[in-house]
C-alpha cells in the first residue's frame, strides 16, 4: 500500500534526523525543509523517493510552496540552548516558526500535524514525577519561547482548523550521533568531572530510537488527535547513578569529587553580567548549572495507554551503547 507523504522540519538534526531516516526506511516519501542543501545532502543517501527544499520556517512563502501535496507535518525544528542566541532568535523561530508552519499546513490542506514541545515547558515541576496536566513554568527564555510555540498549537488544535498532535519529549535525547554528552564522558574517562551538589536529583532521559517510534505513533494513530503527550523513558536516575553508568562504559571508577552547588550558580550569574555586554558566550551560566539543580522526572503513562508506548532501551543499555558509538568514532 502507498504511504501518504510527510514532511519534516529539523532533519539536520539529532531527533529530526532519526525520524527522517525511519520514516524513509518505513516507506514514506519524505520532504524535507532544511537551511542548506550542500549542507544536508547526506539526507539523499537514506533512500529513494526523498525530496530537500531549502528554506526556513520563518519564511512563510517558502513554506506555503514546500508543503503542498504534503499529508502529515513533523515539526521538529527549534533553537535549542545556546547563551549566544538572543531571546528574539529564539522567540523568532520557536514561536512565529511554528505559527507559520501550522498556517501554510492548513492553506495545503495537510490532514495530521505533530508539534514537538519539551518536557522544559514545566521548568521544574512542583509535583514530581510530573504529567502532562503540570502547570507551565518555564525557567528561562528557551522554555518560554516552546511554551509559546506550544500555545500556538494548542489554539489551532482547538479550533479543529488542523488535526494537531503535541509532544514533549523527555529532558535527555541521547544515543549514538548525540554530541551533548560527549564532554561529559571526556570528563569522567579523565576523572575530571566534578558533581555539585547532591547527585541525587533525577532525570529521566529518552532514547532515541524509542523517541521516534513515539513520535511516529503521535502522527500515525488516530486517537492521538488533539493530544499532549510526554515521551520520555521508563525510569528516572540520580546523577550519581548516572556518572555510574558511564564510568562503566568506558572503563574507570565513578567521579568522587563534590562540591555545593549554590557557589557555582552565583558564579554563573556573575559570568552573565560580565560577559552580556560584549554579546559573548560566558564560560558558564545559570542554566548549564541547572543540570545539578532541579528534577526532571516524569509519567508517560497517557502515552502508554494512547499510543501502546512502551520504551525498551533502558538507562544503562541505552549509555553503553552511546559510549560504544563515541569509541568507534575516535570521540573516546
């Protein structure tokens, strides 16, 4: 049977690119938006009946030509945390992206539209583990500007001018490919890496072959119309038994130097003011700092019920094999 077509924003990156290269093994013509065609040219090489329009989604004319003839819409596309880009980038992209993404969506008639949200639009929930019924509060203006985008959504969601389907996945994306997590076993392999704080806060982080398979139910499956789901992993870990796992994985003793947090975080802050007038990116920050702050637990039980949602990799599995890829790619 011929499989409608899809279109995906963010397929440069990390999740985008997952997704993108699944959805093509699974048979869907796929068109994708991307900044630069020279640049992602290596999206051709996953399969025939690909397509590469290049644009952006804060370009609305492109948009409205690159989506006709187009059946469900993945948007994954957003700037993530980095200190040098300005709250206007963000809102620019992660907010008027979306509004004009779910806008051309309707003119083209497009019948299913997932939005990619984050965990992050709870900041640190009051309740944890959190759902999806946590109140937003966002912490800094990356979050503020996906809970925006995510009431953009909404407001098309409900009013039914757009079948639309909104995730938020887990507050660690990782497996082999994911660069975020490299320094981190660099320090440990090096026993350089110290813990602030306790260790004992958790986090619940989401492999990326599991991410994907929830997110392609989100806009396959009937019953997830009009919903909001958390894809995140079955279990949530301390930090301590994080730094654990990764110490296994590539062959030294877990890290034993600790120190208060709170010293580090004022220093962050400090960083901010001195280097904010210079637009440059401080060596540390408040919300690199967060990492040793706050909680990031969470139940995926709607998605389980919803979407038969059942996450396979767990946390030591999932970290071995992200350890593994790092060492065949002369990263460890």
């Amino acid at each position: 049977m011929t499989k409608e077509k899809v279109f995906i924003t963010g397929a440069t990156g990390f999740t985008g690119g997952y997704l993108f290269r699944e959805l093509v093994r699974q048979g869907y013509p796929v068109r994708a938006l991307v900044r630069d065609k020279r640049k992602a040219q290596a999206l051709l090489d996953a399969g025939d009946n690909v397509e590469l329009v290049e644009g952006d989604v804060r370009d609305a004319a492109v948009l409205n030509s690159a989506l006709q003839g187009i059946h469900t819409v993945y948007h994954i596309a957003a700037i993530f945390r980095q200190e040098n880009v300005t709250e206007q980038d963000m809102f620019d992209v992660n907010v008027t992206g979306t509004k004009n993404m779910l806008e051309a969506a309707v003119a083209a008639d497009v019948k299913r539209f997932v939005h990619c949200s984050t965990v992050g639009v709870h900041g640190a929930p009051k309740v944890i583990p959190a759902d999806e019924s946590a109140d937003y509060n966002p912490g800094d203006y990356y979050q503020r500007s996906k809970v925006d985008g995510e009431k953009i959504a909404i407001e098309f969601m409900k009013k039914a001018d757009i079948p639309v389907t909104i995730f938020r996945p887990g507050p660690g994306i990782y497996g082999p490919g994911e660069m975020r997590f490299l320094k981190m076993y660099r320090a440990i392999k090096k026993r350089r890496f110290v813990m602030f704080g306790s260790g004992e806060i958790h986090y619940q982080f989401i492999y990326i072959d599991d991410l994907v398979k929830g997110i392609i139910a989100c806009g396959t499956l009937d019953q997830a119309i009009g919903q909001i789901y958390i894809l995140s992993g079955n279990e949530a870990v301390t930090l301590n038994e994080m730094c654990a796992i990764i110490a296994d994985a590539v062959g030294t003793n877990p890290p034993r130097l600790r120190f208060p947090v709170m010293p580090l975080y004022y220093l962050g802050y400090l960083f901010e003011l001195v280097y904010a007038p210079f637009g440059a990116e401080p060596p540390l920050y408040r919300r690199r700092v967060d990492f040793f702050r706050k909680d990031r637990a969470f139940i995926i039980d709607k998605a389980r019920k919803d979407l038969g949602y059942n996450p396979v990799v767990n946390t030591r599995e999932g970290f071995m094999k992200t350890a593994a890829w790092y060492k065949e790619n002369g990263y460890l």
